[in-house]
C-alpha cells in the first residue's frame, strides 16, 4: 500500500482532489441502457417483470415476494437479545435527535383581515430501498424509517433483495419491526426501485424513495427522480480528517480506515499541520491493516484515493476541508469546538477524539444519509424535512386585495400576462369605468 503523501500549497494538491471528484465518474452509459430498459420492462408489466428480474439476478425466486408479518415477528423473537438492544439504544438517540427537526405549521393572521399560513405533513407512502446479502445494513433502515416516522408518513414500503437461499436477511427483519415499517417485499435492483416509482399489483406505488444501493439501484433513482421524489444521488463513501500535532496517530490511522473498508472508491484523506503526526499514521495504518477482514478494499481504496496532506495553519486545513465539502468530517485539533462555525461544507462533523465516524454511522443521532461527492456545499442530511411536504394558503378581504390591486396589476402589466391583470381587474368595477 502506497498512501499519497502531499504538501499543500494551493496547486499541489489540486491534481488529487480532481482524481477523487471523478471517482463518482460520468453516467455510465451502458448501466444507464440496462436500467432504461429495466424501467420500461416494470412500467409495462409489472409483477411480472420483477420476479422474472428477482430469479434472473438473485439466482432463484423467493419463498414469497411480500414477507409475512409471522416471519417479521418471529425474526424479532428469535434475535439475539444483546442486538436488539442495541438497536433500540440506537432508534432512541435517533428519535431524539431528529424529533428537534419536526417543522411546524402556522397561521399568520394580519389586523387588515388578510390571513396567511403554511401547513406541513409527512408524506402518504415512502419507500425504503435497503442492499441485502452481505452488503446488509440494519443501521440503514434506523437512519430512513425513523424521520420518515417523525415527519408522519403514513405507509413505509420497504424492497430488499433476498439472500441466495430465497429468504430475507433476519437483522434487516429485525431493524424494520423495531422500525414499524409496514410492508417489507424481497426484490432488489433497478426493477425494485422501478415497481416502487410506478407501483405494481403488489407493491404500491409510493410518493418518494429512500435507501442507499449498487450503480444500478443509484441510476434507477435518478432516472425516475421527477416521476417519484428520492433523496439524494448518493457517490461513493468519503472522510476527512483535519488535525494537528494533538491527535492521537492510533485513532487517525483507525478512522482512515473505518471508510476506507466500504468501498474500493472510497476516499480517505488527513489534513494536518504536523508532518510527524502524517509519518506515523502512515506506520499505524500499515500495523492496524494487518489483521482487518477487509484488507484488500481498505489497501486499494487508500492507494488509489488516500492521501495524506500537510499544510502550514489550522486556517489553512479549515479551506480545504470547504473546498472537498466532505461527507464526514473529522476535526481532530486541540480545541475542536472552536472550529464549528467555520467548518460549512459537510456532510457531518465530528468533533474531537472520542467522536469517530462509526459513532454517527451507528448510534449518536444525527442522520447516517449524508451528501457525497462535494455536493455538501449545497445538500443537507437525511431528515425529517426530507419527508415532509408544505402547502401555503392565503385569504384576502375585499378591502385588503383593493389597497394592493394597483401593485399587482403592474406587476402583471410589466410582465406581458393581462389575464392576471384582469383576474385582479374584474373584482373592481372602476378599472372600467377609467
């Protein structure tokens, strides 16, 4: 393993944040092909096609496509206890962190009589994509059911594909009953994501798709987003760590790898103002390595897009960390609470030595479902907004609309639309007799 060691001076690193901007990479045409033609497969004939795709990719069709509530209860008595715990450990800081986020409705009522408001409430029906097999992440269906709970969806859909055996995956089982998600349905890929955009006789159509999946899963949303709302458009994993010569090599060198084990596209980067803290995260890196299961992705991922930069200030790491907008963000300085105001591109931040990124992924609170590929300049997490919609209303007396009917007129005047101007116009008899 080969971790690019570089010191920043404004150019010298551009070259490599270019190399990992283009890990997310252009749309790849021949998926893109596959998917359309996936989509129109599912848009046309439904059921049918889904299964057909489910025995095509997974190997064989499952015991049943929609998992019966007996089989969810039962995977919730039969789970290890310690688990169980652990997870309801988790819903519980979750829900607590994201029942801060609820907005709230309002009705604004002016002394003319004019009154204004906005009403908000959860969406009707989401659906929530989780990966199955070896890629299962429990964690996944925490972090989407339980905002879109907050937010008052009333129905949550759930797809996943089945385990080459034919049944689903006990621990996801687990986490959506603990979760209350309504219906669970083993199916995976674009065809799953498509039977959900569209809906089918099964599965019912649903107003917004959530849940992380391979280039296939990802392109499907994205070629759907308008005909069904989604979350994000979701790029490979990423953190940054910035710290100075306070860290400790041990707990850098550890969280480096904690992302780079997703993926062999997922980047892990330090920042720091201490070139002998770089040198000896580069030899724990080597000794942590050593014994981990997924050696050869966090090998290949650190070699391709690690990389270890030193820069001379605090100030000067803060920049960078801005300009990458990183999905998870480490802050590793001696007073890391100083720096939360000037960190604003990211994903999430982490602050200090006892706050590693696996403490988001799993447990503290905020939201897991966070924005990759720079796109935190202008993307926010995962919450319960995300499952919220908004409607305004206005009302207006006659005397009200009078004293601003002349600005309104103009403003339609001026805008070449006298159908508005005249909508306005006829409720007030003199613009006629003028």
């Amino acid at each position: 393993m080969d971790i690019k060691k570089i010191y920043a001076d404004g150019t010298a690193e551009e070259e490599f944040f270019k190399l990992v901007e283009k890990r997310s990479g252009e749309t790849d045409k021949k998926v893109t092909a596959v998917v359309s033609e996936i989509i129109e497969n599912v848009k046309q004939n439904g059921d049918s096609a889904v299964k057909a795709y489910t025995e095509k990719f997974d190997g064989k069709m499952p015991q049943y496509y929609e998992v019966p509530r007996d089989v969810i209860n039962d995977a919730l008595t039969e789970a290890d206890q310690d688990f169980v715990n652990a997870m309801l450990n988790s819903i519980a800081n979750v829900t607590d962190f994201h029942q801060k986020q609820k907005s709230r409705s309002f009705i604004d009522p002016k002394e003319n009589g004019v009154v204004l408001g906005q009403r908000v409430r959860g969406l009707e029906r989401v659906g929530l994509y989780v990966p199955g097999g070896t890629a299962a992440y429990p964690s996944s269906v925490i972090m989407n059911a339980v905002p879109a709970k907050i937010a008052g969806v009333k129905e949550i859909i759930m797809v996943t594909p089945p385990l080459k055996d034919g049944t689903p995956n006990k621990d996801i089982l687990v986490a959506a009953a603990l979760c209350g998600v309504d219906r669970i349905f083993l199916s995976g890929g674009a065809q799953a994501i498509a039977a959900l955009a569209y809906g089918t006789e099964e599965i019912p159509k649903v107003d917004k798709i959530v849940g992380p999946g391979n280039i296939f899963v990802a392109t499907a949303k994205k070629l759907l987003y308008g005909t069904v709302d989604i979350d994000m458009i979701a790029g490979p994993s990423e953190i940054l760590v910035i710290a100075d010569d306070s860290a400790d090599p041990v707990y850098v060198a550890a969280d480096l790898m904690s992302q780079a084990e997703h993926d062999k596209l997922a980047s892990a980067i330090l920042v720091t103002t201490s070139e002998k803290l770089a040198d000896e995260v580069i030899k724990e890196i080597e000794r942590q390595t050593a014994p981990l299961e997924r050696r050869e992705i966090i090998e290949s991922s650190l070699t391709n897009y690690g990389a270890i930069l030193i820069c001379s200030t605090r100030e000067e790491a803060c920049d960078i960390a801005n300009r990458l907008a990183p999905e998870h963000l480490e802050v590793l300085f001696e007073n890391p609470m100083e720096y939360i105001g000037r960190l604003d591109n990211v994903g999430s931040l982490f602050l200090g030595s006892y706050a590693p990124e696996p403490l988001g992924d799993y447990y503290a609170g905020p939201n897991h479902v966070l924005p990759t590929s720079g796109t935190a300049r202008f993307f926010s997490p995962l919450g319960v907004n995300s499952f919220e919609k908004r409607s305004s209303f206005i009302y207006y007396t006659e005397q009200a609309l009078s004293e601003a009917k002349d600005d309104i007129v103009l403003f339609a005047n001026k805008e070449g639309l006298t159908a508005h101007a005249n909508a306005i116009k006829v409720r007030f008899p003199e613009y006629f007799n003028m």
